[in-house]
C-alpha cells in the first residue's frame, strides 16, 4: 500500500495555498486525535453493493504478505491496519514523552503538555471494511461525529492504502489485461491450496485459464475486493492500474488520472467536514511489477497520496532500494514495528510516522500553513499542464535533513 506528501493541508483548502494567514500569530494548542483508516482484517460487509467504472474503490489488506507494505515477505498472521497502528502508537509515545493513559488496541490516548497545561493525543482504529470509497467515508464520518463529541476538532487521518476504480479491468488495453491475467494464472497455478482456483471460478475458461472475454463482462475487480481469498491478487491489480499512466504526459485532467484525482465522493467530505481542521497523510505507495516480475517505483504516488490536499509519504533509504518505491513529497523511515514483524518494511509504515509529526506540529500551534503554504510543501495538481515526469517529477522525496528549509518549526 503506497505514499507522496502534502503535509499539514486542512480539508478547508481546496488544492490552493493557505494565505499567510491560515498560520496563527500566536500557536494555539489543542488537542489532536488521529485516525487510522485501515484494514483490521475484521471482514467486508457483505451488504455493500458492487462497485461500477464510475466509483473509486480502496484496495485493502488483511495480510502484510498481501499487498501494500513488506509484499515481498510471506503471510505474517497480523492484519496491516494493526502494523500501521503499532508504528504510530509508538510514534506517538515518542512525541507525549510518557507511556499512554489508555491502550485498547484500538484506541489509544496520551495526555500531552503544552506549557503547563494538559491536551490529549488520541489514535483510534478506523477498519476499513467497505471497498468503495463514498462506503469508507460513510464509516469515517461516523468516527468523526463521535470525536466532536468529545471535543476533538482537530484531526489527522492516516490513510496507508490505495485506491483505484472499482473497475479496473474496464481501464485496461487488451495487453494489459493479458499481461494482469498472465500473472494470474500463474499464481493460481502456484496455489497448493486451490483457494484462488475456487474464488475465481466464474472466470476460468475449460483448460483452467483465466478467460479475458469472462473478465471483461463480469465484475472482476468487485470480486478481488470483496473476497478475502483473493487477497494476493490485490497488488497486481493495483499495479496494472497505475501503469497506464503515461508518465511521458501526466495529465491529472484526462483519463485514466481523471477517474482518481476528481472523486466525488471525497470532495463532498471535504464540504462536509470544512469547520474542522483535518489533514490526511497517505502512503506514496510500493511501486509496481514490471513485466519481468521486478519491482518499479513510480515518479510519482498512488491515490490517496497523490491527491493534492493530502501528505504524501515515501521511504527513507539507500538509493538502490528506494528507487523500487513510488515518489511522495517527503520521505522517512519505512521500518515496520519490529516487535510484531521484524524485517517489514514500506511506505504504510512512513505514512504514520509523518502522521505523528502531523499531530504534534497541529496540537502545539494550531497550523496547517507555513509561511502561507501547507508546511512540508505539496504538489498542487489543480489546473495544471501536462507534466513530463521523465524528466522533472514534482514529487521531491524531501528527506528530513531538507524540512528546515521548506517549515523552519515542523518537527523532525
């Protein structure tokens, strides 16, 4: 599951700088809640109606060895919401300077000083259990309603999965969809289980094969994201996707970029939400399988990172492993939590280490500016010209050692 950066961006903004204004003379403290929107592996509603070409769905995970962070490495037998969610209460530990006063596994809350005077640091597990996107923020919205409650007007989300349409196989050439279901036979055909032969028997032709013709006219894409058996095949689908972006003419106005940038069902979020200060923060994303099997990183994020009113998140390494990673707009370390998994490693596990960061610049001042600008910069996609991201990518991949140049006072 991927990153790219727009750090500190309320949801007020719609893809324009923050006039210099929107930092305040003087910081006010507040508390901050963060949001961890991810898959908990606590199952799909199976009252949630099929995706169409037309929406955006995310594409979760109940397996680290799944897809998104540390795809490389086997089952691990914890869900990737609960890695993601480790990372950032740690992180967040950091940041209060004490253990938590509250720790259920699925809210967690810190008591946190400011000059004398106590404010609350609260992380909650939000299980992203509705593919489509307008279901997810169905559930987010209810998460939020239930924080006001208690106070919280300040909010970072951290969204460490990915989103493409909820028919990808209608975005397809005809060579894409044969390269897609070339892999997949060959992964059903490595399967001892049978598991991914039985998931997707509506879709075989008599010798076994995946039919290209069944693909097309049934809802194959709703199929890999409903059933928790076809886990494994996420990565590829997500991969064929964000392929056909021309990366010689990026052009966030045309299709395929179009589907993603301009979802509805987020700005009417964003409409909804704008008295509250929110900023989300997403994973850059993995990179993507070329047709040797190697892993690529693109020039650029997957959706959600790739939208403009959201921080970005890329790996912090050398550079013959970062560049198997897609670009965000700032980068850190992208270890998972050793105690759970040791050896993982992605841009989900960036993501919510930038979202601490997030929370304790938001608590401490109050902004989501710097200087008139989100504070780590973003990349503002709004009518903008083609870019030819073969030569000059926006997304930067900023390590912390430049941060001081871009938000003097953002923490590192």
């Amino acid at each position: 599951m991927r990153p790219a950066l727009g750090v500190l961006l309320a949801l007020t903004l719609i893809a324009v700088p923050a006039p210099a204004s929107a930092v305040p003379a003087t910081p006010v403290p507040g508390s901050v809640a963060v949001l961890v929107v991810d898959d908990f592996g606590l199952g799909k509603n199976p009252k949630a109606r099929s995706g169409t070409r037309d929406d955006n769905c995310t594409v979760g995970v109940n397996e680290v060895g799944s897809n998104g962070a540390g795809d490389d490495l086997p089952p691990s037998g914890h869900s990737h919401g609960e890695l993601v969610y480790r990372v950032l209460r740690d992180e967040l530990t950091t940041v209060a300077g004490a253990p938590p006063d509250v720790d259920t596994g699925t809210l967690t809350e810190w008591t946190y000083v400011i000059s004398g005077e106590k404010y609350a640091l609260r992380e909650v597990a939000v299980h992203a259990d509705r593919y489509r996107v307008d279901e997810l923020l169905a559930g987010l919205r209810d998460q939020i309603a239930a924080l006001r409650k208690d106070g919280f007007e300040r909010i970072v989300l951290n969204l460490s999965f990915v989103v493409v349409p909820c028919d990808v196989v209608g975005w397809l050439g005809d060579k894409s969809l044969d390269e897609l279901l070339a892999t997949y036979d060959d992964m059903i055909g490595g399967d001892p289980t049978g598991e991914l032969k039985d998931a997707l028997k509506d879709y075989l032709d008599g010798s076994g094969k995946l039919d290209p013709a069944l693909v097309r006219a049934g809802a194959f894409t709703t199929t890999l994201l409903r059933d928790a058996r076809l886990a494994s095949l996420r990565s590829p689908l997500t991969g064929a996707y964000y392929r056909t972006i021309d990366v010689r003419e990026f052009n966030p106005e045309k299709p395929p970029l179009a589907r993603l940038i301009h979802d509805q069902a987020w700005a009417g979020f964003r409409r909804d939400h704008s008295s509250l200060t929110i900023v989300p923060v997403a994973a850059a994303g993995n990179g993507v399988r070329d047709a040797k099997g190697n892993r690529i990183g693109l020039p650029f994020p997957f959706a959600p990172a790739l939208w403009d009113f959201v921080a970005s998140a890329g790996v912090d390494a050398e550079p013959k492993i970062a560049e198997r990673f897609n670009s965000g707009e700032v980068t850190l370390d992208a270890t998972g939590p050793a105690a759970l998994l040791p050896d993982s490693f992605g841009s989900s596990f960036a993501a919510p280490r930038l979202s601490a960061l997030q929370a304790k610049y938001l608590a401490e001042t109050g902004a989501t500016a710097c200087g008139g600008t989100p504070s780590m910069g973003y990349v503002d996609l709004a009518g903008s010209p083609p870019l030819n991201l073969e030569t000059n990518s926006p997304w930067k991949n900023q390590g912390k050692p430049s941060w001081p140049g871009i938000c003097a006072d953002f923490p590192t």
